[in-house]
C-alpha cells in the first residue's frame, strides 16, 4: 500500500479512494474567471484542481481564489523556486513542481522546508517530453528506466532536505511507455502515484488513449488520483475520469448504461435514444443498471440483469426491470417512459436509504 498524503482535506494513496483531478485552462489571475471554472469543474465531479502559476501575478491570486472554492488547490510551477515559496504563503494546499529544474540545492530547501511546515505535499512531475538530456543520452531516448530514474533523483533531492510528503508522476504520450514506466515506479517506491497519459488528445481519442493507459493501470492496483487530459473543455476530464473509474469497479455511484450495437434485427431508431439516455442521466449519482437494447435477443433475454431497460421491437419497445416485462410503449413514447420509470426506481432506492429524500442526483 502507499503512503497516505492529504492534499487539502482529500486523501491520496493509503487505500484513500482514487481522486480525480483536472487543470483549469483560465488565466490564473483572472480569479473571477478561474473561480468561475473550479466551481463548474466541482459540480461536475472535480475532486482536486490544478491551476498553472507562470508569473508573479498568478502566485499572489492564490489566497483570493482559495477562499472562494472547497476542493483542494495545486499550484503548477517550473523553474522559478519563488513562485512556489509565495503560493505556500498564500494556503496552497499542493505544489507540483520538479526540485531539480528550480536551481540550486538552496532553493530546493527553501521549498521542501515551508511545504514541511505548512503540512503542503509536493507532486513531481516527470513527463518524457522534458526528460533531461543526460538521461535521454543514457538510455538512448525516452525509456521507462529514464522516467523512473529521473523521478527517483528528485525524489533524493528532496529526501536530502528532511521532505516526504511525496506523489510522483511518470507520464508521457505513448501508452505501453507510460504503463511499464508507472510498473517500474510502484515496484521502486510507496510513494502514492498520480496517473496519466500526456497530449491524449481529442475526446474521442483521449478517452480510448486514458482508458487503455490510466484504466489498464488501476486494474493492476497501480495509481492513487488520476487526471485524464483532453484537448477539450476541462469538464469534459472529469466526464472520461468517471467513467475509467467505474469501468475498473473503482466507482460505484452514477449509472451503469449497456447498450447493444444493433444489428439487422433492429427496427427502431437505437442509437439517438441511447444516446439521449445517457445524457439524461449523466448526473444521476444512484448506483443503478440501465439496459437500452435493439430487440428481444438482447433485451430481457442477455439483459435480464439490468435493473432497468428496454427492448426495441417494430416500431415499439418493451420497458423490463431485471428482465420482467412491464410495459410496451410505442416508439415515440420510449424515451419519457424509460426515463419516468428510472426516476420512480432511483426514488424507491433513495427511500430504502433516507425515507425523506427523493433526489434522483
């Protein structure tokens, strides 16, 4: 097991649950606009933010935006060591930052020693696009050996100085590299570990990329927060990162959807309708199955399991609930149906938990 980090009041590592993070892509010190973003980013499922510290300014808003959002702040921060002493004083709750790119062994102990006194972890970030030079000429290039070295060095840097309150990160674009990199590291340290694929890419291609690096990692027991990035609105991160969680059986909260591919056999129009489903229920947090099928073969039959679904016919469907035919509905009817009935099941599961509540979020 790794060692257990607070970073703010959200654990990390230890057995904690896997946290998932995201970056805001505002001006820092824009705060109306960054507040604006975390808050959105929160609602959404964001855990922890990350927020990039390139100039003074951006260090010195840290305390207006921190006394405006509840979930934990990081500072990004490269090369100049001050940055990092002026968001400390300003009740940042993380830094991540690599010792060895932000000068002299005097600036290193500057930082490690006011993020010891200020309880602060700090996360280093080794990314094969900025593995140094000599590891580079070492190993002939970018290797899982070179990241692993490189984030151990600045690990002993910081060692040196007294510090252990330590996540690592070993990420690069190429998913085999990223993985056997992030093995290697879990194999050499206890330190918990802050997964991720770098420049993933699109949505549509992000996520496959996220799904294979960061989903096969956590299904090995590696990793401890995660950050799926997207060339995307942030928000759409913390969409993906759900969804890799409950994939790996990480998350249980929110809605199982199984949907068939259909095939020759479907005569209604299944795809915009599954579609439309999980959209409607992108937000619902109640730990239920959702079954949207073309036809009989694999509705109540091969999802008789699911607590809720539909089975298309010609021009009509079935409403089942863990395989029990309930009701046929006409095609355009299907929807509001299927949706009326998830409702009234997520407020009977509310009732057998809170007899008052009946929020189906």
């Amino acid at each position: 097991m790794t060692k257990r980090l607070m970073v703010g009041n959200v654990a990390v590592g230890g057995g904690a649950p896997v946290s998932i993070q995201s970056m805001c892509n505002t001006k820092t010190d824009d705060v109306a606009a960054t507040v604006a973003q975390i808050h959105a980013l929160e609602a959404a499922g964001c855990e922890i933010i990350r927020i990039a510290i390139p100039d003074q300014a951006a260090a010195e808003a840290v305390d207006r935006i921190k006394e405006q959002i509840s979930i934990p702040l990081i500072a990004d921060i490269h090369f100049n060591y001050k940055y990092a002493l002026a968001c400390a004083e300003r009740g940042i709750d993380a830094i991540r930052i690599n010792p060895g790119n932000i000068g002299g062994e005097e600036k290193v102990k500057a930082v490690a020693d006011i993020c010891r006194q200020k309880s602060i972890p700090i996360r280093i970030g080794v990314n094969g696009g900025s593995l140094e030079k000599d590891l580079r000429a070492k190993y002939g290039g970018v290797t899982a050996e070179a990241l692993v070295e490189s984030a151990m060095g600045h690990v002993a840097l910081l060692n040196k100085f007294d510090f252990d309150d330590i996540c690592i990160s070993v990420k690069c674009s190429d998913v085999p590299l990223t993985m056997a990199a992030y093995r290697l590291l879990s194999e050499r340290t206890a330190y918990p570990l802050h997964l991720g694929v770098t420049e993933a890419g699109t949505p549509s291609m992000g996520l496959v990329t996220s799904a294979m690096g960061i989903g096969g990692l956590l299904c090995l027991g590696i990793g401890d927060t995660i950050r799926v990035t997207l060339t995307a609105d942030p928000i759409e991160e913390i969409f993906a990162a759900k969804k890799i969680l409950k994939a790996a059986g990480l998350r249980k909260e929110g809605v199982n959807l199984i949907a068939c591919p259909t095939c020759g056999r479907t005569r209604i129009d299944l795809i915009p309708m599954a579609e439309e489903v999980e959209r409607g229920l992108m937000n619902c947090t109640k730990n239920i199955t959702v079954a949207v099928m073309g036809c009989a073969v694999n509705g109540p039959g091969e999802a008789k399991e699911a607590d809720i679904g539909i089975a298309g016919g010609d021009g009509c469907a079935l409403i089942f609930k863990k395989g029990q035919i309930i009701k046929k509905v006409p095609e355009s009817e299907v929807l509001d149906s299927l949706m009326e009935e998830i409702l009234i099941l997520a407020c009977l599961i509310v009732c057998k938990r809170n007899f008052s509540s009946f929020s189906i979020i």
